[in-house]
C-alpha cells in the first residue's frame, strides 16, 4: 500500500470517527439506552436530598421528573427508565463532563464561567446568599466579622464570593471549608464557626430540617445573585427540551403546586420569583 492510499485510508476513518462522535448527542444516548442519567444532591434542601427511605425528593428532582417524561414523549418511548445518581458540589461538575449523569437536578447557580463549559436551562429559582449566626450574635455591621471564622460548602459560588471578599479586604473573616449544608450547620452549632454562609433558603430549610432552628437566627444581609437552572453537558437539542418541559410549566401555570409542596412553609413566593416565572415561560 502507497503512501497516497495510507493517506486516504486515515482520512476516511477521521472522518468516519468525527461523524460517529457527533452523532452521540444527549439525546442519541438517552434515546439507545432508553435511560435518562439524573444527578441529585443529599443534602440541599428543599431542592434536592433524601427521604428516609433514601430516595431523592424536592423542588428540582419534581422539575427534573416532569422533564424526563417530557424527553420520552419527544424520543417517542413507551418506556424511559430514569437513574439517580448522586452528586456533591464537588463532584457535580465532573459527573456531566465524564457521562455519568445526563441532567444536574440541584441547586447549582448559572454564572458565565460555568456555561463556557456547561449548559443550563432556564431559571428554575432566584435567591441569593446570607449568614446564619447562633441566636443572639448577629453582628450590628460586618466589620465584626474581621478575624472571625465563617463556614461554606466547598465548590459552591458562595464559597467563591467569599474569597473575593476576602482577597479585596472588605471582610477579613477565615473560611472554615466543608463537604456539605449538614456539616456547616454542625460547626456553627459546635462554635467551630461564627457564621454559616449558603444561600438564604438553603440556611433556612437546613436549619429548619435539623429541628433546632430555635437555635439559630439569619442575617437580612444579602451578599450574591444566584439564579439557579438546572445543569447539563453542552447541547443545544437537549437544552431545548429541557427549555420547552419548564417554560411550559411556567407559561400555564402548572409550576404552581410543585413549588408550593416544597416552599410553603416559607411562605407565598415573592415578586422576584413570580416576575421569573412569567419571564422564563417562553412562548411556542
């Protein structure tokens, strides 16, 4: 065989890889193995964690729900088997870039450094983050804080703006860094930390959850913009679906009882999250 013919072979068969690589989209995948990958987190309540019986519950595992149901009636499948996966803030990121979940059913904050490598969906929630002190010692202005420790989840956007705080000088404080909500509520509680930073809902249903929120008390400080979606690989055609499955929630309405089974005791949503919905429930 002449060189020429090497040459031709090898550029056929580049070819031939590059077409079958693009031809494995989210959907192909789902679609040939009739299983939608959905990733969950623990201990993020009341957007995802787990029931006693070990089973993942809350806002965004009903989201992700109605969406797989969705990505079968658009597959045309009589059946689509769904798979839980669990995830943590850390692990998140590399289980949607190795294939191990198709979808990130959390709480994970849209910002432009995630999406050069990750797709979202529309707003599925907006809220922002806070601190969370013991009863009785919230600070009357951050210059408190200055020495202080504060405890954050490890990979999280709130763990991010910290440390831009930090390194700019306006707070001071040291970060306590922890692998999950149940073990920064724990340091706090243990005085290992003077303050817990999370979102404000996260800090309000985690200490609600522990059956001692008595105990605790937040800040009106808000210090973040965190509008949530849920979490994909890059790919335009699943993000469509996933788009269409809750712009149609919000555009009829129908997003209102799942977001009051899991909200509700916190009270009726405010106009941030009402303007959010009728934004995001785009038109056919």
């Amino acid at each position: 065989m002449n060189v020429k013919t090497l040459l031709g072979a090898a550029l056929i068969a580049s070819v031939s890889f590059a077409g079958s690589a693009a031809a494995e989209s989210t959907l192909d995948q789902i679609k040939s193995s009739k299983t939608i990958k959905l990733g969950y987190r623990e201990l993020s309540i009341p957007f995802s964690f787990v029931d006693d019986s070990k089973q993942p519950r809350g806002y965004s595992i009903d989201l992700c729900k109605i969406v797989a149901d969705d990505v079968a009636k658009e597959l045309k499948l009589d059946k689509l088997d769904v798979q839980w996966v669990p995830v943590t803030a850390q692990s998140r990121f590399e289980a949607l870039k190795s294939g191990k979940i198709d979808l990130e059913c959390g709480n994970s904050t849209q910002t432009l450094s995630r999406r050069a490598d990750f797709d979202f969906s529309v707003m599925t929630f907006v809220d922002g983050a806070g601190l969370l002190f013991r009863k009785g010692e919230i600070p009357a202005s951050s210059d408190h804080l200055t020495g202080q420790r504060i405890v954050v989840v490890a990979g999280t956007t709130t763990e991010k703006a910290l440390e831009n705080l930090g390194a700019s000088a306006k707070l001071g404080a040291s970060l306590i860094r922890v692998p999950d909500h149940a073990a920064a509520l724990k340091a706090l509680a243990g005085k290992q930390a003077t303050a817990y930073a999370a979102d404000r809902t996260i800090l309000i249903t985690t200490a609600l959850a522990s059956g001692h929120a008595n105990l605790f008390e937040l800040s009106n400080a808000q210090f973040t913009y965190e509008p949530y979606g849920l979490m994909m690989r890059r790919d335009t055609d699943f993000r469509l679906v996933v788009d269409r499955s809750l712009a149609r929630l919000y555009r009829t309405g129908e997003i209102a009882p799942v977001f009051q089974r899991w909200f509700q005791p916190l009270g009726n949503p405010g106009e941030l999250i009402k303007v959010m919905f009728l934004l995001n429930g785009l038109p056919e």
